[in-house]
C-alpha cells in the first residue's frame, strides 16, 4: 500500500545554500531519518532546507513557473477574488485561477489542485522527521526546542493552508471533510491516512502551534526566514481569525507586535515591498543572487517594468471597485497603484496596474519574500477588537496604521459609525466600524494574504460586473456566491490513486 505523501530526499534538505531550483521530489528510503536527526547541527540543516523550500518552483510536472512556492500560493488566492486582476493573459500563468477554471487540472499533475496538494505535504513530511526526532536529537537542549518548535509551527502552517484550500471555511463547516493528518514520518509505501473533519485539522493546527509556542519562547530568532516565537503567535492569530475565536486572535496578535524592534513601516520604508530587512517585516524569505527563481519568480509575475520577465506582459491590476474606495489623502493609491490612464501603454504604463511589489535588482532579478508583517498583526488585532465590541480598542488599533497610511485617516475614521456589521457588496460606501477595518485589511495585504481566504471566512462572495469594472474576465456565468465550490480545489487524482483509505466519496465537487 502507498500514499501521495512525497518525501524530499535528504540530499535534497541539505541543499539550502544551494542555486538549483529543482527540488526530488521522489520518495527516498536512502537515508533513515534516526541518522540524519541525530543531532541539531543536521537538523538545523533540514530545517534550513524546508524554508528554502517555500521560495523554489518546480511542484509540478509542468507548468513550474506559475508554482514558485508559498507567494505563488498567495498570488493565486488573491487572483480567485475579486480585488486583483490580470490585465492580459500572457502565457496563461494564473490566468486560469482569475477565470476560476481549476477544476479540470484535478486529473493531472501538471495542475494546481496537484501542485499545492505536493507542495504543503512535501513539506509536512520533511518536518515530521524533525519532531520524531525531538526526543532523542544530541545536542544543546535550546537549539533543539528551537528547531523543533519551528518545525511544529510549519506543520501547522501547512495544514491551516491546505483545510482552506481544499476545504470551505472553518465556521459552519466544522463536521465536513477536511485534508488527511500525518503526524509521523511517512516513507514509500506508507498507509494512506482518510481525510480528517476541519474540526479534526484545526484541533491539529492548534495543538501543533501551541507546542511551537511553548518550545520557541525565549528563543532568539536567528535568521529572518526562521519561524520564531511571535511568528508563531502570528500564526495562531491568523488561524483564530478564521475560526471566528476572537479572544484569542486579539491576544495573539498583540503578543506578534511586542517583539523588541519590531514596528510598522512607511510607505516609502517599504519601496517596493521587496526587503525582508524593513522593521516591520517578522518574516520572510531572503533572496540572494544564486537562490532567485528567475522567471518563475514572485516578482516575475508581479513586475511589469521588469523588461522579459512575465508580468511585463501580464499585468497584475488593482480592481477599479477597490481603487475607488481608497481616499485621495492615502499614501499607497498612488505609491502602490497606476491612476486611469487616458491611454494605455506597455508594461506598467496600464490602467490600475501594480507598483506594490517591484524587483529591488532588475540585473539579477532579486527581491525578498515578505511572509508575515506587524501591520497585518495589527488589523487581526483591530478586527477582533471590532467584533468583540471593543470599538474604542478597535479605533485605537486600526489608527496606527491609518494614520501612518492617510493624512485624513483622524476624520475617514471618526465618519464610521460603532458597529461589527460589514458590507455584504464588497464595493458599497463604507459605514461601520468594521467596513474600515476590512477595507484596511483589503488594501494594506493586496497581493499578500489571498483575498478568497477572507471572503470565505467572512461569508461573501463577489460581483466582477459592476458599474465602471475593469475586470477582464467577469466570471459572470459562474458561482462567485459565499462558500462556492469553485473556492475551493479538488483532491488531485493521483492521491485517490495512491491512497487507499480515499474513495471517488471523498472528492470535493468538480465544476468544469
């Protein structure tokens, strides 16, 4: 019996000073785990791989350049709703998952359904290596309650990724099929593991990252790309945010926010979002010349002035909705996005098109990989206040970004009106409380955080087809409505295959 759970070969986690892009990802009995996690100095190294793999591309057998990792992942869920669009479809690069036509690809593993599916169990297999090993790894007992306390937050990292995912929302769906749970190392020809209920992988999630709490606190963070004890509480924010445990997230958010030098960024600090040493940025992934992906790059698709790379010819656009909500007062409508242009042009000379994320090196085609930042600590924060009922709180939080963003935040601000009701027409005037919040949210993580994760988790769906619309692909015939299927991918045909505690039962619905 087998399962679809691949194992990074241990010759590949060895390699993260390494400039290839090609990751085995072949299961591999070559090397036991007891002798490669034996001590923390080779588990340090395994666990160093396992962020490297975060940023490489290559998680399918095809079509490697549109999956380039974790900010692809964040690319495409922010492409599925209805604040970013694709000026032109390029190659076809994300194209498909703006058109939400996904579906199809389930079959094959040249597609996303398969490539994600590959990318968060590859990297959970590799680190239940490292935990198995947690009892009996030589070494300095602090080194090795740091590196296991990371490799337990990017358990549960993986895991909230793949629930929402291939999954609806946590609330309401609470007793539905979720993803299948492997806490032990897995090997070819391991038992294949049912799908657990969402309940069942979140109970997961929390438990692994309270663990990670407990055995990272006090620990230093050695290297920004490392998962430390506020990126962990960051982490359980953001899973407390979805799980509508509002306490909790609130708690843990401010937790995020009291790391010594952490602070939030300016506008102008920020440039184009593209350096992991700002002091806002809690973590990320430092691209250096020889670990760049090039082509198949985050900034490759994001960069429309970065001349021969793909989003020059396949421009990334705030929508015209979003746009025309944000005040004139505010600094990043025109630090982070193209005005109407009475023509357009080519490459960023478009229409709304991007400016947020730009290469900080066009010769080597380098930019950092911003993972986590204190400011979407403090909108968890400002938002759970606001649905708490702590409007005062709320007000208080969400002004230190406001301010530091928009001039007349003070006056837009005191204009809403104390209230956790939220617009169900995500393009109608702002009114409450938390209608700004949200709004915030929107436009500080455009591109960032994976705008369908927040309408699944807040109920909405979304129109393409307003009024003055500059969206190229309206999916007007297909189901943009709360909780639609096409929010969420299939299980990829080659895990019913190699899976023999899945049934054709266990498919999430197809919408072709």
């Amino acid at each position: 019996m087998k399962k679809l759970l691949y194992i990074l070969s241990f010759a590949g986690l060895m390699s993260f000073g390494s400039c290839s892009d090609e990751l085995n990802t072949e299961p591999t009995n070559s090397v036991s785990g007891s002798t490669i996690f034996e001590n923390v100095t080779n588990a340090q190294t395994a666990i160093n791989g396992v962020y490297r793999m975060l940023y490489v591309a290559g998680w399918s057998t095809n079509w490697g350049s549109e999956n380039c990792g974790q900010t692809g992942i964040q690319l495409l869920a922010d492409l599925m709703a209805e604040d970013h669009l694709m000026y032109s479809q390029g190659q076809g690069w994300f194209y498909e998952d703006y058109r939400l036509n996904v579906h199809g690809d389930y079959s094959n593993t040249a597609g996303r359904p398969y490539s994600v599916w590959n990318f968060y169990y590859t990297i959970i297999s590799n680190v239940n290596y490292i935990i198995a090993a947690e009892s009996t790894m030589e070494g300095d007992a602090a080194e090795r309650d740091n590196i296991v306390g990371q490799a337990y937050a990017m358990r549960a990292f993986c895991y909230f990724y793949l629930v929402q995912l291939y999954q609806q929302t946590y609330h309401g769906h609470e007793t539905a099929p979720g993803v299948p749970i492997y806490t032990e190392p897995t090997e070819a020809g391991s038992q294949g593991h049912p799908r657990g209920t969402v309940q069942d992988v979140y109970d997961q999630i929390n438990s692994d990252l309270d663990r990670a709490i407990e055995l990272l606190e006090g620990k230093s963070q050695s290297h920004i790309s490392h998962v430390d004890y506020y990126v962990a509480n960051g982490f359980k924010a953001r899973v407390a945010l979805v799980q509508h445990e509002y306490a909790t997230a609130a708690a843990a958010a401010a937790t995020a926010l009291s790391k010594s030098g952490l602070s939030l960024a300016t506008v102008e600090a920020l440039g184009g979002n593209n350096d992991t040493g700002v002091a806002d940025v809690m973590w990320g992934c430092e691209i250096t010349t020889d670990q760049t992906s090039g082509f198949a790059g985050f900034f490759s698709h994001m960069d429309a002035d970065a001349t021969g790379m793909y989003g020059s010819t396949a421009q990334k656009c705030i929508s015209s909705g979003l746009y025309n909500l944000i005040s004139d007062t505010d600094e990043r409508k025109s630090a982070w996005f193209r005005a109407p242009l009475a023509e357009d042009g080519t490459g960023s000379m478009v229409s709304y098109c991007q400016l947020k994320f730009k290469m900080a090196d066009y010769t080597t085609w380098t930019g950092d990989y911003l993972l986590m930042r204190a400011e979407e600590m403090v909108l968890i924060k400002a938002e759970a206040e606001c649905a708490q009922g702590l409007y005062a709180d709320a007000r208080t939080t969400i002004s230190q970004l406001g301010n530091l963003r928009d001039t007349n935040f003070a006056t837009r601000l005191a204009a809403r009106t104390d209230a956790n009701t939220y617009n169900s027409d995500t393009n109608a005037p702002l009114r409450t409380l938390m209608d700004e919040i949200l709004f915030q949210r929107r436009v500080e993580l455009w591109g960032e955080a994976g705008r369908i994760f927040d309408l699944q988790r807040l109920g909405l769906g979304y129109n393409r087809t307003y009024e003055g619309s500059n969206h190229t692909e309206t999916v007007s015939n297909k189901n943009t409505d709360a909780a639609s299927p096409l929010f969420i991918f299939p299980l990829p045909q080659s895990e019913f295959d190699g899976n023999e505690s899945l049934t054709s039962a266990d498919q999430n619905p197809i919408v072709m």
